[in-house]
C-alpha cells in the first residue's frame, strides 16, 4: 500500500499512525533513503506493508523533485493499492489534479483519503476531493485519530479482509465513537 499525495498533506502522520510501535522495523534501502520509507503495518486485523512516499512534485527539470517524484511513481506501480491524500481544509489544488492524473494513468487501484476532516472544517474540501475521479472520498483525520473505519472499510473493498480477526467490528466501532471525522451538518449545494 503505497501513500501518496502533494507534499504536506498529511502522508507520514498517517504513516505513523499505521505503522505504530512498529516503526522501528522502518528500513532504509541504498539509493532510496530519503525517497522512501517502508514498514509493516496494521488497520483492524489487516495487515500490510506500507510505503510512504517522498511526495509529488511538479518539475520540469531532473534534479532532487524530479528524482522524487519519479521514487513516487516507482512505488505506486508497485503497489496494490494507492492511498491518495489530500488535504480537506486547503481544498483541492491544481496539484492535486495534476499528481492525480499521473496516479490514474499507473491503473493501480486508488482511495481517496481527505485528511485534516476533524471538527467539519474539511467539509468543503472532502466534497471537492470527489472531483478526483477516484469515488467516494473517506473523510479521515490522520492526526486525530477519525475515520480510520472508513479507511478500513475502502481498503477491504479492494484488498480483500486477508487475515482479519472477529474483533474488527467492535474495535471499528470504537474508532467511530472515538473520533467520528464526518460533520453532521447538512450537504450545501450550489447549481451554477
Ligand atoms: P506530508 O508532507 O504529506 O508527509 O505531511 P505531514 O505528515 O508532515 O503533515 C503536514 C502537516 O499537517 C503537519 O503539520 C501535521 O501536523 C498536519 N496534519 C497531518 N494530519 C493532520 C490532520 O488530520 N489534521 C490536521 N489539522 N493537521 C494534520
């Protein structure tokens, strides 16, 4: 699982997140080390390799961005699944669209992540996230703990439940009771 986004964002908050106490298994690889950092980790009982990437930047010329972003796209053809996040409360940017696009073309199947959605200020940002063209958006809050069943639900759904115990509702249970990351308030709709 490789994730993937512009640069702050929020990728190596949810990185550690997932990784947890098992991020001393983090390993650097020759070449690669300030690419790319990698670890075993687990949501629910699913367990993972994890990839964090160095970020997506836009460049025209081959020095280190360029070099990143192509460590970032290695990564993402590797993977079985993109975590593509962006970040609710700036919006989606013209970056965005563009690493997207980029995304896309790779054919690996991608989740849309809106970070930053906690206490509704990323309402507007996860209601743009759509425009991604990568379906329905989980509304997660990578430093506040929020939405991680959601984010385990859309990674089953393309995943598979692989070695899942019976504890995984409850705890998913929990987590939403926890830090739910989806506003209550009722959807704004524009016709323009
Ligand atoms: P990266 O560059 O994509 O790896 O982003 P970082 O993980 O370094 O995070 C960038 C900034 O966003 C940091 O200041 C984080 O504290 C902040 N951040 C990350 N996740 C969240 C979140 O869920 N909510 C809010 N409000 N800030 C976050």
């Amino acid at each position: 699982v490789a994730i993937v986004g512009r640069p702050n964002v929020g990728k190596s908050t949810l990185f550690n997140r997932l990784v947890g106490r098992r991020m001393a298994l983090v390993h650097d690889r020759p070449g690669v080390t300030r690419d790319r950092k990698e670890a075993t980790a687990t949501l629910f009982g699913l367990d993972f390799l994890l990839i964090d990437t160095a970020g997506l930047y836009e460049t025209t010329d081959d020095g280190i961005e360029a070099r990143m972003r192509d460590q970032t796209m290695l990564a993402v053809g590797q993977a079985d699944l993109v975590l593509f996040l962006m970040d609710a409360r700036a919006g989606l940017t013209p970056l965005d669209r563009h690493f997207a696009e980029l995304v896309r073309r790779s054919g690996v199947p991608v989740v849309a992540v809106a970070n930053k959605c906690e206490g509704g200020a990323g309402l507007p940002g996860l209601h743009e996230a759509y425009g991604l063209g990568f379906g329905d958006p989980v509304p997660l809050s990578a430093e506040h703990g929020g939405g991680f069943g959601e984010l385990h639900e859309a990674m089953v759904a393309v995943l598979g439940s692989g070695g899942e115990t019976e504890e995984v509702e409850a705890l998913e249970e929990a987590d939403d009771e926890e830090g739910d990351a989806k506003p209550d308030r009722p959807l704004s709709l524009a016709i323009v």
